[in-house]
C-alpha cells in the first residue's frame, strides 16, 4: 500500500519535534530530578539510619546501585516515594482471595507462635500481620528521627494520619512505605494476566516478571475507602504493588522514552490539583498501548508520535468515563478517591494538548 507523501511529510516533522523534545524539556527534567533525588536519599538515608538506631527491625533498604536507589518512586519532580523493605515475611502465609480488591493479608503460619515472631505485637488475635499498626509505629519511630537528624533543620515531619510523610526543604515531600518483597510467587488476583497469547508480552518475559514477584505495602487503600464492610481487616491489609513487573515490560524499543516524554507533558499541562493523571496511570496506559501495538516496530522512534496521540486519547477516554482499570487487577480502579470535578478538569485539559498535538506541527515546541 502507497502512503501519500504528505503523511510521511508531516510523521518526519513530529519525529523531528520529538527528538527536540527529548533533547530539551525531557532531559531537563531527568537531570533535575537526578540531582533532587541525590539530594533527597542523602536526607532520607541520614533519618533511616536514625530509625535503625531506635529500631534495628527496621532496616534501611535505600541504598545505592550503578545511580539507582533501590526502593525508590519518582512521583513527580518534588515528589518521592521510599519503599523501605522489611525482613523475615517467611512465617507468614500471603492470602490473597479477592475479598479486598488490590489488598492481601499476612497469616502467621498454622502452628507458628506468636511470641516467636519477630514481629510479635503487631500480630492481631487472629493472626494476622497488622499493616496499619506496623506503620504506626514507624510514623512514631520517623517523628523521631526528625528531631535527631543531621539535617533537622530542614526535615519536618508532615501531619497525615495516615501515612509516614515527611517534608525536606520545604520544597519536596518523601512518603516513606514500609514493604515486603515477595519474588518467585505471583498473587491469585492477577492470575488471568496474560488475558491471551500475544506477541506482546512475549512468554519469556512474562515468566522473568511472574519470577520477579511483586511488594506488598503498608498504605492506605482508595479501593477499601467508604466501602460497606463488616470486615475490621482493612487496616491490617497489604496493597499489592507490580512496580518493578511494570518497569520490566517497558524494556526495550522507545517505550521508556514515551514515558519519559509523557511525563514530562503531564508536568507541565496536567499537574492539577487533585492529582487525576498520576505518572502511574501514564505508566499502565502505555502497557494497554503495548497490548494493542505489540510489534517492536511500533514502539520505535518513528513510531512515537502515534503512540503518544493514542495514550493521550485513550487517557481522555479513561477521564471521561471516570474509570481507569489497574493493568494486573483490572478490578482496582486508579481513579477511586479522585473527585469528579478533577477528572473532567484533566479530560479538558487533555483534550487541548491532544488538538495542538494533531494540527500543529510544532506544537512540542510551545508544549
């Protein structure tokens, strides 16, 4: 089939404008967020390593690896998650049956004691692993550290109930999330995936992010929010987080790229408060795009400005449907808790990027 030249014409000119992009406003902003995430672990090292004094159950996990820190979330360009990994989960069973969307539990083993775990007073009557009172105390134990840190001056401890949060320099926010790691084992809720054979994920590679596992976190749950429920489980629940399984499937072709560039759009056009368009909710739109493109070709450079388009559109379509399935647990919706006005707000602004996007040519450079 013969593309007419002015479609080849104008596909060049947005790979063009891409790779200035790139070039630009993307690599701008990795490189400010290299030197605020140096600047952060520097911090957040110095008040874990105060905790591990109080506390030698809580170990630092935050360490540093070829300039990558394990354990650690870019949320935004002043906002981070630390996911601090605890030990010894192995005298406990993970259940997982469905009765808490996104959420699992921890049973102390049949036959275990109590009093032998280490873990003990955060063990409930039934036997199970508290995640809210393990986080509890950690809030206690950061509280502080911040009084004793090096860097006290310049670290406060932030008033959420519900989560270990701090502020450093008044200008970035550190949610610090106490975790287990759990490789070799895959969740029962997430058995379906892959829905069907497809050349994407190819079978290799959903073996080696089924091998890696997934975390189980201490936080508070938007999908057990206002839920109906008897159950006094909910805060003793663990959230079950795929990070490093969604890292893994981005490898390879541009697919890290786009995110990065979509990232970088959502910075500085979708940033609203209410926080809709996460870099969580780019992340799994673009596994959803790589479902419906799996070809390698389709992920390449040329490729980008259609893809790019297409998240856009289909994030639109999320917005304004008020819905956007998780891609392991399509029963977790990653808009819960968002207020509807901050949706539509989102969809608006969406839907202005994405008409620059598609009728000028040079838009990126104003974007």
């Amino acid at each position: 089939m013969l593309v007419p030249s002015d479609m080849i014409g104008a596909q060049s000119k947005l790979m063009n404008q891409l790779e200035k992009y790139q070039a630009h406003q993307v690599s701008d902003r990795n490189l400010g967020i290299r030197k605020t995430i140096l600047d952060v672990c520097t911090v957040v090292q110095d008040m874990l390593k105060e905790v591990e004094a109080q506390e030698p159950r809580f170990i630092s996990s935050l360490t540093e690896l070829n300039g990558r820190y394990d354990g650690l979330r870019v949320l935004s360009p002043t906002e981070f998650e630390v996911v601090l990994y605890l030990n010894q989960m192995g005298e406990f069973n993970f259940i997982d049956d469905g009765s808490m969307p996104g959420c699992a539990v921890l049973k102390l083993s049949d036959g275990r004691k109590r009093s032998m775990s280490l873990w003990v007073e955060f063990i409930t009557a039934s036997g199970y692993l508290s995640a809210r009172k393990i986080r509890c105390r950690f809030q206690t134990l950061v509280a502080q550290a911040c009084d004793k840190s090096t860097y006290r001056d310049s670290v406060k401890m932030m008033n959420d109930a519900s989560e270990v949060k701090i502020r450093i320099r008044e200008k970035y926010v550190v949610q610090i999330t106490p975790a287990f790691k759990c490789n070799g084992v895959w969740p029962r809720s997430a058995q379906h995936w892959p829905t069907m054979p497809m050349t994407y994920p190819h079978p290799q590679l959903v073996a080696q992010v089924k091998m890696e596992g997934f975390d189980l976190l201490s936080k508070e749950s938007t999908t057990l929010q206002n839920k109906q429920s008897s159950s006094s489980m909910e805060g003793d629940a663990w959230i079950i987080s795929f990070q490093e399984a969604e890292n893994q499937l981005l490898i390879g072709a541009s697919r890290k790229k786009c995110l990065s560039i979509l990232k970088t759009i959502r910075d500085r056009h979708l940033d609203i408060q209410g926080n809709p368009v996460t870099s969580h909710v780019l992340q799994v739109l673009i596994l959803h795009e790589c479902e419906k493109h799996p070809g390698e070709e389709k992920w390449e450079d040329h490729s980008l400005g259609d893809r790019i388009t297409g998240i856009i559109l289909q994030l639109i379509s999320c917005l304004q449907c008020r819905k956007c399935p998780h891609y392991f647990l399509p029963s977790v919706d990653l808009f819960r808790g968002k207020s509807a006005s901050s949706l539509d707000t989102a969809a608006k602004l969406a839907w202005r990027l994405l008409r620059e996007l598609l009728t000028n040519t040079k838009a990126l450079e104003s974007l």
